[in-house]
C-alpha cells in the first residue's frame, strides 16, 4: 500500500447501508471503501490537523478541492467528479449530478471528503482528491468497492413467490465462496432454502424470511467484502389461514390487511376482490382503496349458517396478486323444544359451530335478568342435572323454572382465548305472576263462601214449605209435630203415607 502523503491524513470511516469494510487496497491504490449499490458511502479525504495549526482561517482564504476518476480501462485517464473552487463556484460531472458532494463547513475544517448518494455499481473505481489551500497542492487516493445485491422478481417481494436473492462484488480476484446469514444465523440448504453459485434461492417465501440478509464474499486473494439487505416481505397481517367466529344473526367484518402500506413500495392504487361460493352460486365484492390504506375487510350486515364457509381476498399491488383465504365459522343455539317452552319441561339446548377446526371447546352462561349488575351465573352444578360440572355443547335443564328465565350465553373457546359466543332467550309460555296475599283479597273470599251458603239454606226452607202446602186434609195433626216429640216408627210411617199420597 502507498503511503499516506505527508499533508493529507486517511480515515476509513464506516460506511451507510451496513457495508463492511474491505481489506487492505491492492495495488497500492491507497484505502479502500466498500459500499453497497443503493446506499450512501464517503470517500474520507482530511488535512492532518498537526499541518492546520492553531487557526483554521488559514483554509478559508484561498483553499480549493477537486476530485477526479480513473478510467476503468485507461487509469491514466483522469475524468473530472467534483471541483469546488475557493470562490464556492462548485463544477460537477453529468454523469455523476446530483449524487456527488462535500460539505462548506467541513471545507473550513480541513474535511474534504466526497459523498456519494446513492451509490451505483459502476461507481466502483479508484478516486483521487487534489486539495490546493495557499500555494501548496495536496492529493489522496480512495479506491471505491460496489457489492450489489439483487431480487429476483424484483419489488415489491410477495408472500409464496418464488425469490432468488444474488450478492457480487466488483472485486477482479476469483471468488471462492458465497456465504449467507438470515438475522445473524447461517441459512443452510433445506427445502425451503437453495445456495447455489452464490446465489440463494427461497422457495415460497414467508412473513419470517423478512429481515436482515447478510452475504459474505470470500475471494481467492483472501478478499472478504460482505453486504446486508434488509428484506420487506408483502404479505398480510395475522394468521396465514384465519377463522372468524360471529353468532347467527350478527353482524361481521372478515380482515384483509396488508402488512405494509402499497406506498412504500411506490404504489398508489390498490383493488380487492372478495368472493364466496355457496349454494351453487359465486358471490363477488370489489373494493378500491388509495395509497393511504392497506385494510380490505368485507362487511356483512347479518349471517347465518348459510353464509358460513371459506371467503377468498385477492389484493392486485402493482403486477403482483396477493390472495388470503378467510373461513366464516357461525355460532347457532338449536333448543330440544321447538315452539313455547312451558315450566316443568326437559330442556336440551345444543350450541353449534360451522366449520369446526378440532380445537374448540364450549361453556355456557346465564346472564341474570336483575336490573343491578347483571352478574354472570356459570352454568354448573348448582342449577344443572347433577352434581358434576357439564361439559360440551350441550346444556341440560331437567326441569324449566322461573330463575331459568333470561339470556343464556355459549362462548367458543380455543387455545388463544375466547373465539366468539351466541346468546338464547328462554322465556316460559304460560307462567303465572305471583303477588303476596291482601286483606282485601281474602275478605272478598271470604263474603263470597258466606253468599253461597246463605242461598243453599234459602233454597232448603223454600223445599220444605213447598212440601207442607200439599200435605192432605186427612192429616191435620201432623201440622202439630212440629210440638210433639214423635217416636222414630210413627216418623218412618209418616213419611211413607205422605209419599203414597203424593203418588
């Protein structure tokens, strides 16, 4: 490597974009900087501080810098970059505007490095800075590395589609080997992974394959340039196949959420498509949204059993189709009476799931009617069959009481929490709405008992004068009985007289 020029002080300085630095420069072209395609880098160029003395006015008078290139063929060849002149007049290659530049400020500091932003692959090359301050003429040399690391299909990445990720480097020696790193740990060869000729291959990348790709170059002059790209997967938010549990005659909203805006990614328009077969028919929703939102959901109004079953988002991002499925799972309570529910009758209530994953589990509730609190009463043993706690979705009520009366809620439960619920109102037909017993009430209860019995005893005189009236001439002493104390046989006999008289 060539020696630092006497008035100029080199400073590698760590370079944008994650670029690691290089080894030593070859050739003796001075330092080397890596950087990435796409990134920012600096070419470091300082005046040693010892050569600036105590007054830095000294480089405001008369100070001028101008950075030129080396031909990629003829290095001989000095192509004009960047020249700033002590007047400020500031001169700037075509191919390279705006991308090049250096700060005023760090100009009166002894500081002339070069920006470059952003940086592209045939950027790569051997830079030299001319700084002339009084009437002395300084230089330094910086040789510039590209790693470029390419996509293939380029942005925006989609879940599921085939990526094929490649790392090079303008570095002329031969390379020997390609290593890749995913989150700081080495990616092997697997199904979902093939490194082949320095290239990686992902198969059907996922929501995890997003994050920090880190490639590292090994060349056959002990060269090592490394390069990392942080990788943006399009996908959805959530899980890859969601269910959505509502209770029958609900409303429901089914998500459709990109995990990124479609403005990051330069796209300004975006349409979803829903559709739905069901019955024999394919139900269809378009959805436009601008730049400004990534949720898609399908509203409806109210579902039921019919309308469950697997709902398919499709989202156009550019020329790229992204597609989710969304399952609708509906909750239903099917009671064992069809029609009024009468006190004292075997009530079964069935809670049911459409499209059940294997992994739910019920638990019914009874919303108490009371105005103050509306406390929950779990159903168990206390108001259920027997004494142990029911299990299933099935709820047993022997024998329907007024306390069973109110809102009885079935919750879906999975290994995440609740999942959704449905309610059912039992209301008893028939049912008599007790009062506590009045004064009133009971002397109106009793009068009336004592009206009946008064007119039996009236009916009974009327029957017995009626009888006295047709008594016979021939017996007129039997209207002194009633004086007389008469024996039991003459009564009998009597009796008997008057009966074959009235024949």
């Amino acid at each position: 490597m060539r020696p630092v020029p006497p008035l100029l002080l080199l400073a590698l300085l760590a370079v944008d974009g994650n670029i690691l630095p290089g080894a030593a420069g070859v050739e003796n072209r001075g330092q080397k900087v890596w950087a990435r395609e796409g990134s920012s880098t600096l070419l470091p160029c300082y005046l040693s501080p010892r050569k600036r003395g105590k007054s830095r006015k000294q480089l405001s008078d008369r100070t001028s810098v101008l950075w030129k290139r080396h031909g990629a063929s003829a290095p001989q060849e000095l192509h004009v970059v960047l020249e700033v002149e002590y007047t400020g007049l500031r001169k700037t290659a075509l191919p390279m505007r705006p991308r090049v530049s250096v700060l005023d400020s760090a100009l009166r500091n002894g500081n002339f490095s070069l920006r470059i932003n952003p940086v592209r692959s045939d950027d790569a090359g051997l830079y030299e800075a001319q700084v002339t301050y009084n009437t002395e003429v300084r230089s330094c040399q910086v040789e510039l590395g590209v790693v470029t690391v390419t996509l293939n299909p380029p942005r925006p990445v989609v879940e599921n589609e085939p990526l094929l990720l490649s790392c090079n480097s303008s570095h002329r020696a031969s390379l020997v080997e390609t290593c890749w790193f995913h989150n700081g740990r080495p990616v092997l060869n697997s199904g979902t992974f093939c490194s082949l000729h320095g290239a990686l291959y992902i198969l059907r990348p996922t929501m995890s394959d997003s994050g920090s790709w880190h490639c590292q170059l090994r060349y056959a002059d002990n060269e090592i340039v490394s390069a990392t790209h942080s990788l943006q997967i399009l996908g959805f938010d959530g899980p890859t196949n969601p269910v959505v549990y509502a209770a029958a005659g609900s409303a429901v909203d089914l998500p459709c959420t990109l995990n990124y805006l479609p403005s990051a990614f330069g796209i300004h328009v975006v349409k979803a498509h829903w559709s739905h077969f069901a019955g024999g028919h394919l139900q269809n929703w378009s959805i436009l949204q601008n730049q400004s939102n990534r949720s898609f959901p399908l509203h409806l109004p109210m579902v039921g059993p019919v309308d469950a079953g697997r709902y398919c988002c499709a989202v156009a991002v550019g020329n790229k189709m992204l597609s989710r499925d969304v399952t609708l799972a509906v909750i239903t309570v099917t009671p064992g009476i069809q029609g009024p529910v009468s006190e004292g009758s075997h009530l079964l209530l069935t809670c049911s799931l459409t499209h059940p994953q294997g992994h739910e589990h019920f638990q019914w509730k009874h919303l108490s009617s009371a105005s103050a609190g509306k406390k929950l009463t779990v159903a168990t043993s206390h108001n259920l069959k027997d004494s142990r706690v029911q299990t299933g979705p099935t709820l047993e009520i022997p024998q329907v009481s007024q306390k069973d009366v109110g809102i009885w809620e079935c919750s879906v439960y999975g290994p995440e929490g609740r999942l959704g619920s449905v309610e059912y109102g039992l209301q008893i037909t028939g049912a008599q709405v007790s009062s506590p017993p009045t004064i009133f009430s009971g002397q109106v209860t009793f009068g009336l008992m004592l009206t009946l019995f008064f007119l039996l005893m009236v009916c009974v005189l009327a029957l017995g004068l009626q009888k006295r009236v047709r008594l016979p001439a021939s017996f007129p002493a039997l209207e002194r009985i009633d004086a007389v104390t008469v024996p039991k046989e003459v009564e009998e006999n009597q009796k008997q007289t008057i009966q074959q008289t009235e024949c």
